[in-house]
C-alpha cells in the first residue's frame, strides 16, 4: 500500500522545549492511524507542523511524495490535507447550513473574477449547495441546518467541526480530538462517520484522541508520543499489549 504521508526526523522547539523530538513515521494511504499519548507530549503540535499551522525547525515531510515541509497552510490545504480543531472552529453567528457552505472547498464566492462567467458561477453554487444537503443528512444535522452555530450543543459543534473534512476534497485529515467530551453513543457515531468515508470516499486519516477505549477499535495502526518521542507503535493489538504503554498512562496516577 502507499504512503500518502511520510515524516523523517522531525523537530518542533518552543524556546528550550523539544515538542517534537525527531519524530519518523508513515501513514499508508486510506489508513485510520490513532495518536495517542498523555497531555503535553506533543500530539497538537504534530499534527499543525504536518498542516503548515507550525514550521518545524528540522525534518522532512512529505504528502503524496511532495516535500510540504514549511509550506503555508493554505498552500497544504490546497493540496488535499484538512486539520480539524480540538475545540471547534466555527462560525458562530452563522447558521450551520452557511458554516458548511464556508467550508466548501474552492467557495466561488471567494473569485471576483468568476462573477464575470455567471454559468459556471451558477454551477458551483449548485454543486456547493448539493455537498451541503448531502453532509447534513449525512451527519444527522439537516433538522439544525437554520439554527446558528451558537445555539448548537457540544455534540452538534463536534458533528459541525468534523463536516469540514466532508465539504473539503481533503484526502488527508488530521483529527484533533473529534470525539472529546461528548457522550459515548455520539462519539461511536462520529468514528463510524470517520470509517464511511475512508470506505467510501477513499479518506486517510491520523486522529488524536484520548477516549482510548471507542477511539482504538477504528484504528488501524497506533503511534505513541511521550515528551515529543514515538514510544512505540504497531496495530491496536499488539500496541495495547505493551508494558510502556501502562507506564505512561499510569505513573502519574501513583506518583
Ligand atoms: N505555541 C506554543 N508555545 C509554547 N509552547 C507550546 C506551544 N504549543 C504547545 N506547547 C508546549 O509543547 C508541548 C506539547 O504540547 P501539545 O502539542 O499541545 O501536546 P498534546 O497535544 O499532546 O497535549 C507542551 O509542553 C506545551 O506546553
Ligand atoms: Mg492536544
């Protein structure tokens, strides 16, 4: 299987603070690959250097087998890859439905210059409008889709964070926490989401994610980060297994 995503050596430092210390990895194409690891050990931090959000200080990254190494972030995300935020990043004052049109990738309402070509203006909207209608029903939202983005509850900004990744052509997509302080049915919801459109849509996808015990059925394959380092990795099996992996979890608990 290809590798859509591949990091040799990479370093991101806050003053003296080695976020990310000489981190490798590969992630094969149409992959669910979990980042787990306790607080503070750098988990964010990849994920914006992989999305040009950060510049790493050394290492390579490739997409696609293209250096993207401290590319701006419009510039990744022209490419195919799609960060979505731990708390969700939204429209507040807009309806969902309008959030969702925001998030549409190549907007033509952002082109000046497609007003003056009114037919293919039309089509896109139309085709904007299309995704639009298809992602709420696909995400259970069409009954909220005239409800602004503040009045949702924590459940239903999760769902609107994570229809970003449906309304982009992303391919890759980098998940901080989708399912975070929501309820256990919802957040099952959510990875099935994740699975229907890696299976259907052909998405690869790295997630963040603390709820170890929904998030690691949907996984792939794990890496473990501590203070900025791959402990380990493997399948969920083989990686649940692992002595290092309790240590980690558990020595704060007994200090
Ligand atoms: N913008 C920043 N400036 C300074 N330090 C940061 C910044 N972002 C993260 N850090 C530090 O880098 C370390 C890793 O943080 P982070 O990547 O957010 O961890 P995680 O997502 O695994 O909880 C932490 O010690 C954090 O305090
Ligand atoms: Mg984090």
């Amino acid at each position: 299987m290809k590798n859509i995503l591949k990091v040799e050596n990479l370093v991101k430092r806050f003053g003296n603070l080695r976020a990310v210390d000489n981190v490798s990895l590969e992630v094969p194409e149409k992959s669910i690959v979990l980042l787990i690891g306790p607080n503070g050990s750098g988990k964010t931090t990849l994920l914006n250097c992989i999305a040009g959000i950060y510049k790493p200080d050394e290492g390579r990254i490739w997409f696609n087998g293209k250096d993207i190494t401290g590319k701006k972030p419009h510039e990744i995300v022209k490419l195919g890859v799609m960060k979505t935020f731990q708390i969700p990043a939204v429209f507040s004052s807009l309806s969902t439905a309008e959030n969702l049109l925001v998030f549409y990738r190549g907007n033509p309402g952002e082109k000046l210059l497609n007003s003056f070509f009114k037919k293919k203006w039309l089509r896109d909207e139309e085709m904007a409008t299309e995704k639009m209608v298809k992602t709420l029903k696909m995400l259970e939202l069409a009954s909220q889709c005239n409800r602004r983005a503040n009045e949702l509850s924590g459940g239903q900004l999760k769902l609107l964070e994570y229809s970003k990744i449906l309304m982009s052509d992303a391919t890759l997509c980098l998940l901080d926490e989708p399912v975070g302080s929501i309820n256990p049915v919802l957040a099952n919801k959510i990875f099935t989401y994740i699975t229907d459109a890696r299976n259907s849509m052909g998405k690869t996808f790295i997630i963040v994610e603390h709820r170890l015990d929904i998030a690691v059925k949907y996984a792939d394959y794990i890496y473990v980060l501590v203070n900025g380092k791959i402990l380990c990795e493997g399948k969920p099996e083989e990686v649940l297994k692992r002595k290092e992996l309790y240590d980690v979890y558990l020595s704060p608990l007994v200090a």
